[in-house]
C-alpha cells in the first residue's frame, strides 16, 4: 500500500508515519500545498496513493481545501468514484459541523480523533478494507 501523511505538526507526522509505515511505503507533506503537488505527481508518475491520512488544520491549505482539489483532479483524470484515493481526516477538533464537512462534502472515507489510538486507526484501515 502507498501512503500520503499530511501533517504540518512534526511530532505527529511522525507518529502516523511510525503507526503506518507496516502497512506500505509512506511519503509525507506538511501542509495542503505540498500534499497536492505530491497527490498530482504520483498521478503523473504512474503510481497513485492508496491513502491519504490528512489533518485538517494545516497552513497554506487546510485538508478541507486539499481533499476538495485532490478529488477534482481524480474526477478529471476519469477516475471512478469506487476507484479514488482513500482519505482519512485526522483532527484535534472533535465538532460536528467539521466532520460532516469532511465526510459528506469533501469525500474522505473516515475521520480519525486526535490524539490518535493504534486500535482505531487499524479499525479504519480494516473497515476501509486497506488491512486484514
């Protein structure tokens, strides 16, 4: 499995990175910005994420706006809704309105809470049916 972790705080980029990293090959960025040119870039190289986790505060380009701009170029590659990137959206605040945002408006496949459990995001990653 390809991951992107896309994370401006460093502690927990790398503990994601670290809770991952058994799963596949993990890349990161720090913010929105970087995450697109990175998401578009393994579009043009011929290899494609699998997952994304995203936290949604972020500088530059909050998740929101990134998962919006990574969706709009996988629909204008022709990419199927069954077929796009998984995304999961990791955040501190844990408010309704943002959740739904990210779900129902943005497309993410799941929502992880901060601070993050090892038992949770293996039960997403199951339920996604990225891990056995």
């Amino acid at each position: 499995m390809r991951i992107l972790i896309v994370e401006d705080e460093f502690t927990s980029r790398k503990l994601l990175t670290a809770l991952l990293a058994d799963f596949g090959e993990c890349d990161t960025a720090s913010d929105g910005v970087e995450c697109i040119e990175i998401f578009k870039k393994a579009f043009d190289e011929g290899n494609p994420y699998d997952l994304v986790c995203m936290d949604i505060m972020m500088p530059n380009k909050d998740g929101h706006q990134a998962l919006k701009e990574m969706r709009a170029h996988e629909q204008a590659l022709g990419i199927p809704p069954s077929e796009e990137v998984k995304v999961i959206m990791v955040t501190a605040l844990n408010d309704p309105k943002t959740v739904v945002k990210a779900y129902y408006k943005g497309g993410a496949a799941a929502y992880l809470p901060k601070p993050i459990e090892v038992e949770g995001l293996h039960a997403i990653l199951r339920d996604l049916a990225l891990i056995d």
